[in-house]
C-alpha cells in the first residue's frame, strides 16, 4: 500500500515547481512525466542568451506587464512572485545579480548549473521522474482516481494518480516539447481552451529580393516604433529589432507583437510606422534634407546631414518611390514615420512562446479544473501571454507554485483511501 499519489505532467518550469511544491510534505508520492528525453529542454534553451529568471520591477508595473490576463496572473504573483524566486533561486546555491535593465539573471548567466541544482533537490525530496512518457489520455479510474495514459517506447503505460497537474507548455518550439498537442485532448473533456497562437515573434514582410539578400539579419538600432491598435489606442516603444528574409524580429518587435497580432486578425495587416531618428526632431530632419546636396547622391546627402546610412537607408530605398525620395517633405516624414506593412505573425512553432491556452474562467483559484476535480494546470499551456524579460519564466515558476499548493491543499480536504502502487 502506498500514500496518495500525485501524477504531474510536463517537465517544463511550471511542472518542476509543482514537483518542489508538493514535495515538500513527505505524505504525498510525486511522480513527473515527460515526453522527451530530459527535462527542462526550453529551460536550457532560454538561457543560452543569458538565463533571465524574473524582473526587479515594481509590483504593480510587473503584473501589469501581463495586460488582460493581469486580474488572473496578480494573485499567483503574490503567492509566489519575484522577490521569492530569488529567494528560491538562492537557496539552491545560485547567486543572481540585477542588471541595469532590471532584469534578474543567475551570476554565472546559465541555466544549465541551475536546473542540475534543482533536479538534484527534486530528486532528494522522492520525486520519482518518467521521461519519454507522451501523454495521451486521462479518464476516471475506479475508486475516483484518475488514470493517465502515456505513449512509451516499450507501449502504453497505464498510470493512475489521486491528483494531476498538467504543465504541458504552449505550442511553441515543438521540438523541445511544447507541441500543443493537449488542446484537442482537454476540448474533448469539456475544458475550454483558447486557440493557441504566437507571441513574442517576428512578423512577415513582402521584402524585395535585393533587401533580403542584401540585409537580412542586420540589426535597426535606436528606432521608435509605433502604431495604432485594433482598440484605436496608439502604442509606441524605443528599442531595436532585426531585419529578417521573412521581415522583421527582435526584442521591440517581440514587445509589440501582441497588439500587432490582434490589428492584424482584425483588419488583414497592420502598419507599423518607425522613427529613425527619434532623437532629431521633424523640424530638423526637414532643415537637413532640404538642404542644397549639390553633386552629393543622396545617400552621402543623408549620412552627412544626418548620420543615416546602411539598413536604415536601405528601408528608405525599399518603402519609399524614386519621386518620394526626391521630394523633401514626402522624405522626412518617411524618416520619422516610415511605413513597414506586416501582413502575418511568423508561425507559431517559431514564436518564442504562445497566447492562448485553458481559460482562467474554467479553473478555480487553486488553477484546479471546475469539472474535473482534483485536475489542476499550470504554466504556458493557461491563457496568458507576456513579454520577455522574466515575466514568461515568473508566471510560470508562479503558476506551477499555486497548481501544487492546490493539488496538495485539495488532497488533505478529500483523503483518498490508501491504495496500491503501480
């Protein structure tokens, strides 16, 4: 005979948490399914660019950072937020320092040291890992517990559990293990989940091939890009992003790509409109090009007057008409308002996470399933999205802190009898 048994699924960020979570109490048998080989794959994947955990931000700036999800995702932060996790992050022996962006990242920037740090302890607190465990199936079992159904290279495993956590990620980067394949499975029982879609991704432009040949993966430094919402709300942020052979990528446009993503289901494509020289003003940049260029190009003209050269000229020669270029006022104000027409969002496999997911509507505040009792979720796989920068990781190590707080709180409220293992 064995205590009651808790099965999580998805060995991602917000499924470990829920292991570490519910581990802590010694009455309880933790079991962690995975698909793939190893655990944490997008885990180690996001730190190769420098592990950012979470986000020295102000409280209220942090969850606001989550837009309409911010009424859902506030309280999971304040049960388990960023002051927390790196109290946690410490207490596996990594040291974190804040970055002058406020970003938090581990001193040594991996994340690789970090997870071994962390299975370690999972493993010391009796969670029992399953790898290559492809879940496919969940139905009630006799006595009212629950059996899970894996796909195995040695066939199906039948697995029976008291509880269940699913973590099962977005539908981003399938390859690592987030395929979203879970979406038709829980439509079927009833739950409603939101159609996955990306987030944080570049998006398509119909560049020429001279363009692309010439400057895909240039980088556009120091630009502001704005545009007008679907809501009719103008949204405008500094940054820099890349140029791509599909269009363009990068941190401004990740951090722009949800409202862009919604003008564009709304209206067949969005204008994206970029200041190039955000720090010269309209009057100016107007002065300087009005300017007698005498037997200059053009392009000198521009680099001389004003500093524009290489990809942002190249923009300008993209978007604008030969006449548009030989007329001053058409040409300043491209420079300070140019035109990029995106037509898509790249697909979602490329998207550095996904919107979408189980609604908060169906779940309860534990993130326990209203007509599955004793189901809970976590993690990307609930309808939530976020920019980078911490905020992706901290709702999910939050989520999957509350979905084993949940599951074990829901345990002691509906003591199952002690049944054999399997």
């Amino acid at each position: 005979m064995t205590k009651p048994r808790v099965a999580i699924v998805g060995g991602g960020p917000a499924g470990l948490m829920a292991a570490e979570t519910l581990s802590r109490t010694s009455d309880l048998g933790v079991d962690l399914f995975d698909a793939m080989p190893s655990l944490g794959r997008k885990f180690l994947l996001a730190g190769k660019g420098g592990m950012n955990i979470t986000h020295a931000e102000e409280a209220g700036a942090f969850a606001a950072r989550y837009g309409e999800r911010q009424a859902a995702i506030a309280p999971l932060l304040k049960a388990f937020g960023p002051d927390a996790i790196r109290q946690w992050i410490h207490g596996l022996g990594i040291a974190t320092f804040v970055g002058s962006s406020g970003r938090v990242f581990p001193v040594d920037m991996k994340a690789a040291p970090l997870l071994r740090a962390w299975l370690h302890r999972l493993r010391a607190g009796q969670v029992r890992m399953h790898v290559r465990h492809r879940w496919s199936a969940i139905e009630r079992a006799p006595g009212g517990r629950y059996a899970l159904r894996f796909a195995t290279p040695d066939g199906e495993r039948v697995v029976e559990a008291d509880a269940v956590v699913l973590a099962l990620g977005g539908g981003s980067w399938a390859r690592l293990g987030s395929d979203g394949r879970w979406v038709e499975l829980l439509r079927q029982l009833g739950v409603p989940v939101a159609t996955l879609r990306p987030a944080n991704c570049g998006f398509d432009i119909d560049w020429s091939a001279y363009l692309r040949e010439r400057f895909a993966g240039q980088p556009v430094k120091t630009v502001v890009a704005s545009f007008t919402d679907a809501a009719g709300i103008a949204q405008r942020r500094a940054g820099e992003f890349m140029l791509s052979a599909y269009g363009i990528e990068g941190s401004l446009v990740y951090a722009l790509s949800a409202p862009l993503r919604e003008a564009i289901d709304a209206g067949g494509s969005a204008t994206l409109f970029l200041d190039l020289l955000p720090a010269y003003p309209a009057a100016r940049v107007l002065a300087e090009v009005a300017r007698p260029r005498g037997a200059r190009s053009l392009s000198s003209h521009l680099h001389s007057r004003l500093g524009l050269k290489g990809v942002k000229m190249a923009l300008l020669n993209e978007i604008l008409a030969r006449r548009d270029l030989a007329d001053a006022g058409k040409l300043a104000a491209a420079i300070k308002a140019l035109p990029l027409r995106l037509s898509a969002p790249r697909p979602l496999d490329e998207a550095i996470s996904s919107a979408g997911g189980v609604l908060f509507e169906a779940l309860d505040a534990r993130l326990m399933v209203n007509t599955m009792p004793g189901v809970f979720c976590a993690g990307e796989m609930l309808d939530w999205e976020a920019p980078t920068g911490g905020y992706l990781l901290t709702a999910c190590l939050a989520s999957g802190h509350v979905a084993g707080r949940g599951a074990r709180q829901w345990l002691e409220n509906n003591k199952p009898a002690a049944t054999a293992d399997s």
